[in-house]
C-alpha cells in the first residue's frame, strides 16, 4: 500500500542509542550515555516516590484532562489552566499543532540545522517547508520574517536551538514578532528553558496574554530528569487550545507521568542543583575542549555542539568502543561535528580523556 505524499522521503528519526543496547553490541558495561540531552543527575526524589505510589494505579485510565497537574502546572508557569495542553513529551505537542493548523500545500518555516522534529511535522501534515539559513549557528529571525508568504501557517523556533544550544534574544524575537502577520502561527520552542540564565533571553509568555497566535512548548523530560515517562506540555491562548485539544489523542499523559510530574514541580532544590550541575560541567568541559585544540559552540543548554577535524560519525563510533556514547549531527548539516551532552563530573572527565586519546 503506498503511503500518502512525502512520507517516503523522511528518514526514521535516530535516537542516541541506549546504553543497554551498546552493552549488547559490544559486550562492555562500563558505559556512559552522552547523547540525548538528559539530566545526569535522574529525577527528584520526591517524583521517584510519587511514580512508587502511582504504580498502584495503574490499572485504571489516567484523567485525560490531567485536572491536577494542569492546576499545579498554571500556578508554577503563571498562566491559567485554560492556557495549558498536556503531551507525551512536547515533541507530541510539536505533531498537534501540525496536526490542527497545516494543510496540504501550506508552509512551514524552520530553520537549517533546527530540531528535526520541524520537519516531519511539515512532511508529515502534507506542508512545504521553507528552510532558512542559520547566522552564527542560531536561528536568523530576519531570514525567518522575510521567508513569509501569504501560505505560511507556521514558524518553529526552537530556543535554545538543537543540535546548536545557541539562543534568539528579546531584541531579535521582538523584532520578528513584530513583523508576523496575525494569521501566523509562532512556537516557540523552550525545552531547554530551566536551564537558561541570560537575561537577554525572550519572555514569550506576554505575547500569549496579548493574545497573539504563539504557541510555547516546554518539557519534563530536561532538567527536570523524566524523559522516560514522555511528558510535556503546551501553552498558548485558550482558542488555540481549545482546538488542539480536539486533535489531541485521549488518555495521551500516562498517570504516572502525571503525577512523577506534579511533585517534580515541587522540587526547586533539584532544579536548582541541576542547573548549577550543568553549568560547573559546561566550564569544565569548555575548559577541556581549549587544552585540547578543539572549537565549539557556546551553549545555552545541556550539551555542546563540538567541531571537529575529520568525520563526527567516526569519531562518534570510536568513543562508543571505549563505552562513551554521544551523537553524531550529520542529519543536521554538521558532518564533522558531535553533541555531547554535559554530564556529572566524572563523565564529562572521562568524555574529554577518551576524545582526546580517540583524536
């Protein structure tokens, strides 16, 4: 049976492979995982007990509207319940806003070397997707705001920016905004968000109060450590949720995500450590990577985007014989070049020892 158009043409997005995979390829198990962007130091404990005491219940349906968790949610971000939209991770929201406001022959602009995620979302819904040239490794909101036609629907902005870690700034995002027509759709997406500290990054909650078309896209999975229970969420005016939430699968936020979720959000001492975590490991590594001779990019995220001098994929796969996985960013336009995401100390020490002997 042949699939609709355009879907033979995307690639299966490729994850950082598993630890226990690589153990089964291999045979070691002295492994460190430095390849998806997540937080080294796991979650709260307060959300271990709480998934412990979820587990009870698991036989029954989780409350599709996650009454509680969007009530606890509104209050940390500051917004209204009727402003929020639960996902199975924000790149399910990313698929729903897709799924609600492209058409066939509508246009998505993202940028070259943008999370992925852009792009089978615009292929998938049957859109043609405008891609922009980035400036300096980070989005080039001018080129975005050019790029606009009267087909445009969507823009996705990803801040900070995957595989990059580079940021927009409020002067740049108030400029753009300034230049979209109001039947365009803006997401901002801040996965990343708790782990920024610049005070030139964008506040893109106001511009839901003023009631423009911008959908924000945030995360549990981070430094909030629960990338494996798949839980993320939305923000944007109630008229835009409201039609999302037709989209939106039931039952799509597990219980258990809901409630390891809710008492994350009452955790801001591991939040907290975790983003002084990673800031100690990104000086560290910043550090390590200028004694070796090695360029890169400053990051505002968990992870570094490390330049290279010959193929990241090999380089990729000589670490993983000595257990240390990252990611190659080939897909990303950046063939020689690896992500490494900024672990607790003895990783990121064992990250820098083993590059520098594999190079």
């Amino acid at each position: 049976m042949k699939p609709k158009s355009g879907i033979e043409t995307i690639l299966p997005y490729q994850g950082g492979k598993p630890i226990e995979e690589v153990q089964r390829e291999l045979g070691i198990t002295d492994i460190i995982k430095l390849a998806s962007n997540e937080n080294p130091l796991g979650p709260s404990p307060l959300a271990k007990n709480a998934i412990q005491r979820a587990a009870d219940q698991v036989h029954f349906y989780p409350d599709g509207d996650a009454y509680y968790l969007k009530t606890e949610l509104a209050k940390h971000v500051g917004v209204a319940p009727e402003n929020l939209i639960l996902g199975n991770g924000s790149n399910e929201i990313l698929q729903i806003v897709g799924e609600t406001y492209l058409s066939p022959n509508d246009e998505a602009i993202y940028s070259e070397s943008a999370f992925v995620v852009y792009m089978l979302v615009s292929k998938t819904c049957g859109a043609k997707s405008i891609v922009t040239p980035m400036r300096s490794f980070t989005h080039d909101l001018e080129a975005m705001a050019d790029a606009i036609t009267d087909q445009t629907r969507i823009v996705f902005i990803a801040n900070p920016n995957n595989p990059t870690g580079t940021i927009v700034t409020s002067d740049q995002a108030d400029r753009f905004m300034e230049r979209v027509p109001e039947d365009v759709l803006v997401v901002f997406d801040e996965a990343y968000f708790e782990y920024i500290y610049r005070p030139d990054y964008p506040h893109t909650l106001p511009l839901i109060q003023e009631g423009r078309n911008v959908v924000i896209t945030r995360t549990f999975s981070k430094i909030y450590g629960l990338a494996g229970l798949r839980i993320g969420y939305g923000i944007a005016k109630p008229e835009i949720i409201q039609m999302m939430n037709r989209v939106r699968q039931p039952f799509n936020c597990n219980s258990i995500a809901q409630e390891a979720a809710r008492a994350a959000l009452r955790d801001d001492a591991h939040v907290r450590f975790s983003r002084q975590t990673n800031a100690a490991g990104k000086a560290y590594l910043y550090g390590a990577l200028n004694r070796i001779g090695i360029e890169y990019v400053e990051s505002d995220g968990n992870f570094i985007l490390v330049h290279l001098n010959r193929s990241g994929q090999k380089v990729a796969e000589a670490l993983m014989q000595k257990g240390v996985i990252v990611r190659p960013v080939a897909g990303y336009g950046f063939p020689n070049s690896i992500r490494v995401t900024i672990g607790k100390r003895e990783e990121n020490e064992r990250f820098a020892d083993t590059l520098k002997d594999v190079l």
